[in-house]
C-alpha cells in the first residue's frame, strides 16, 4: 500500500481538505452500498485515510491522513483532544467531564478554575447534529464559517496543530493577528518563514509528522495545500524546505492559491500599499514552493466566494487528481510520479501546472496575468482526466477514473456534477508572470538585500517557458 499524506497551512487550505475528506467519507458510504458489486470501481479509502481496526466489535473506524495548520481558534468548536481518550478537554461550562456512574467517587472530575483568553467558539447546527446523530441541517454561506463547522471525519490529535502566537481573525481569516493584541498581522513572507524556522522546525517532523508517517506503510507523497499572499507562504516555504531533507525521495504537490493583484487587476503598481506587499509575498513564497515540489498548481482565490464556496470548487480539481492515485481499480490506477512525468515530459524542472480547466471553469491564477510583450502561448505537455462513467480510449496522456462522489457539504452549484473531464498543461503562461516579476523586482525592490537572487531566479524561470527565439529588446534588463 503507498499512502499519501496531505498538508493543510492556512485556514483556506483547510477548508479544502475538509471538502476533500468529506468526500473521502461519502466514498466509504458508496464503496458500503456496493459491497456486493466487486466489479465497481471506486476509491481505496487507505490511501488518504487511516483505517483502524477494533479487533471486539470487529469494525474499521478511518482517520484522515492529514496534517493541518491554523492560528489559535481556528479550529472553531474542534478541541485537539475532544474526540480522544485524554482528560484534558474542557466540556462545558460546568467545567466537568461526561457523567460515568460507574467511575469511583475519587477520580469524578471537580471544578477548576478556567482561564478564558478568548471567546469560546460554538459549535455549529451542522456539527452538533453530527454528534448526536440526527437530521443535517442545510449548509449556506453563514453556517460555514470555519472548516470545522462541517468536517465530517475525526482527526487524530497528530493531525491538528496551531501558532501558538497568532490568533484567528475572522474578519480576515488569511492574516492572523499576534496575540490577539489587533498590532500585528500575518503578513509577510520573511514573518511566516521564521515563524516556522524558529519555533516548530525540530519538534513538528519529530512530533506530529512523524506519527503521520509511522501510520503509513510506505507513503507515497504529500499534498501541501497553502496560500502565498501573506504570512503563510513564507511558513509553507520553510515547512517544504525541511520536509524535502526528511523524506527527499517522495513527491509533493502543491496547491498554492494565489488572490488577485495588482497585475491580475491590471492596476498600477503602487496602488495601495497592501497590494504591493501581497505582491512582493507571492514573489518570494512562489519560488521556493517551485523549486522544491514535484507539480505546482497556482490556484485562483475568487475574493467573490466564501472558503467554503471556494474550497467547494476546487475540490472538483484537488479530489479528480487524486483519485487517480487511489483508485481499486489496479489497471487504470497511475502514481504521482506517473501524472507528474506525463506533465513534466523528462524536464522536472518545468512544473508547474499553468493551465487546470474543467469545462469552461478555469482555476488557474496565471491565466489572468496579461501576456508579457511578445508572448506566446505554445504547450509544452497536457493530459485529461477522465470521471466519465464509460472508459475511454486508453492513452497514455488520458487517465481515466470513477465519477465523482461529492459529499453534501459541497455546496449544490457543484454537487450536480459528476461526471466531466480535467484538462492540465504546462505552456508558456509561467513565462508572462516570471517575466512581469522580473521588473517588478528591478523597478521596486532596489534597497532589498535579496534582489539580485530574486531577479537571478526570475530570469532562470523564465527561460525554462521560453519556446524558440525571443528578442533581445524582451529581455527584462535591469531599469
């Protein structure tokens, strides 16, 4: 069995891998439907999920494969330890635990003292019906506000993990602020960057990862799901960085949702100051995130939809991607190495995945920059993937898999479909944003200490888009 392990950094990214194990869980339900259909093919849940046997009652209970991110209350209602055996989750305002008649009388809990830092958060209709077992209320823009509010799978304690000097702003759920204290945000890429460097480097990979990993039998890759506007590319920069030296043999596809800009919006470069700054994190975040994964999908973070709506969407595209590597059909099942060859065509170094469109619904960002100048628009290497009940024609740039089974929390605008096709290419688009970066860079980072790398790096991605002959004159020199 190859496992793969997803990464969630940001609370955006959470939402979508939240959507993506609720659908891992309405697979589990169809798989149950179809017990006595063999020939059916569907997903195999141990690949993105941990399936643990209780030996007396003889089930199987499943636990996502998942390491998530997030500031201080994040995690809305969900506690760290609140669906495990330890003591320490605070129940309710009584300060007790579940009523045991049978528990002695000297280990009942008795009332402690609470130290409240910050509003406790409610669980949601959705969440609370969950639990007890009754009728799911309908899901909407104003009950989704945090991940957790719908989450239908268990997570392992491993699995969740905090900053624990930045909290959760609602208001602007991508920027958490420094101790609550409304001074100091998320904001920048060299903040995220040594956020993880200095306090979780060493005690993540020898604490929560590696439980993660020792649950596999032989993990096949990681998805790292992040944002690279803000504080968060930076904290996923480093996060990859080190995980490359842990395990630098494995794939790792990241998913980086990129918000719009000042290029995006064909506005003036110093429009406003924060546009500028989420400009100038998208630079340094992108090129390491580059540089160190497998595949590189520049998602498009519509400002129109909510997270949930959003992460609805591209799970259209995050779960149709996977499931080729975990379907229980072993003819049509392909490997992350397999998909990322058939894009890379023997250069890894051009990775990343400029063009993800299914029907006329495009999720990439970097089709929204204008063309550089004398761009073209050649296509290096694309491939299709298939969720048409009927197999197509075996190609070797065709992967076929089973129709999609969206869960209910998908919201209903992507809910009715399931079956269509993903179209994916690697072409000249990375060559327009590189080299628009590139000016950016010599125009307005003149007294930045790591302005000549950027531009260095810049020029280098550029050239591996760059078909034929380009004229001088669209060099990008220094101005």
């Amino acid at each position: 069995m190859q496992e793969v392990i997803n990464i969630g950094v940001s609370h955006r990214a959470n939402h979508l891998l939240t959507q993506f194990y609720n659908c891992q869980e309405q697979s589990l339900e169809q798989a149950s439907e179809n017990s006595n259909h063999s020939s059916v093919n569907g997903n195999d849940p141990a690949v993105f999920l941990n399936p643990i046997v209780d030996k007396v009652s003889k089930t199987v209970s499943y636990t996502p494969r998942a390491i998530l991110w997030d500031a201080k209350t994040g995690n809305g209602a969900l506690a760290t330890h609140q669906y495990s055996n330890s003591g320490d989750y605070y129940y309710g305002e009584n300060c007790e635990g579940p009523a045991n008649p049978e528990t002695p009388a000297e280990h009942v809990t008795r009332p402690v003292e609470i130290i409240k830092t910050h509003e406790r958060v409610l669980p949601s209709e959705y969440q609370a019906a969950l639990d007890s077992g009754t009728a799911l209320p309908q899901l909407d823009v104003q009950n989704t506000q945090y991940w957790s509010d719908y989450a239908k799978l268990i997570y392992s304690p491993s699995s969740l993990n905090n900053l624990q000097n930045w909290y959760h702003d609602p208001t602007q759920p991508s920027m958490p602020d420094f101790q609550n204290l409304h001074q100091t945000k998320f904001d920048s890429f060299e903040i995220g960057y040594q956020e993880f460097r200095d306090n979780y480097a060493t005690d993540f990979f020898d604490g929560c990862f590696r439980r993660q990993v020792e649950q596999c039998d032989n993990v096949e890759g990681f998805n790292l799901v992040t944002e690279v506007d803000n504080g968060w590319g930076g904290f996923s920069s480093a996060l990859l960085l080190e995980l490359r030296d842990e395990m630098p043999k494995k794939d790792v596809y990241t998913w980086a949702s990129n918000q719009d800009d000042v290029l995006s919006l064909r506005e003036p470069v110093l429009s406003t100051k924060s546009k500028f700054k989420s400009l100038c994190n998208k630079i340094r975040s992108t090129l390491p995130l580059c540089y160190d994964s497998t595949l590189f999908f520049p998602l498009y973070a519509d400002p129109q939809k909510t997270l949930w709506e959003s992460a609805s969407r591209t799970c259209m595209l995050f779960d149709t991607i996977n499931s080729v590597v975990s379907q229980t059909d072993l003819q049509q099942r392909r490997s992350l190495d397999h998909i990322a060859s058939a894009l890379t065509r023997g250069e890894p170094t051009r990775n990343i995945v400029s063009t993800m469109r299914i029907r006329n619904d495009d999720f990439s960002f970097y089709s929204r920059i204008p063309l550089y100048k004398t761009s073209r628009s050649h296509v290096f290497s694309q491939c299709n993937i298939s969720r048409d009940s009927e197999i197509k024609e075996k190609d070797i740039y065709l992967f076929n898999t089973y129709a999609w089974q969206p869960s209910d929390t998908i919201s209903e605008e992507y809910r009715k479909i399931t079956n269509y096709n993903v179209h994916l290419a690697v072409d000249e688009r990375p060559r327009n944003v590189f080299k628009h970066w590139f000016d950016m860079v010599s125009r307005y980072f003149r007294y930045d200490s790591d302005r000549e790398e950027l531009k260095e790096q810049l020029g280098t991605l550029a050239s591996i888009y760059e078909e034929g002959w380009y004229d001088d004159d669209d060099s990008g020199d220094d101005m």
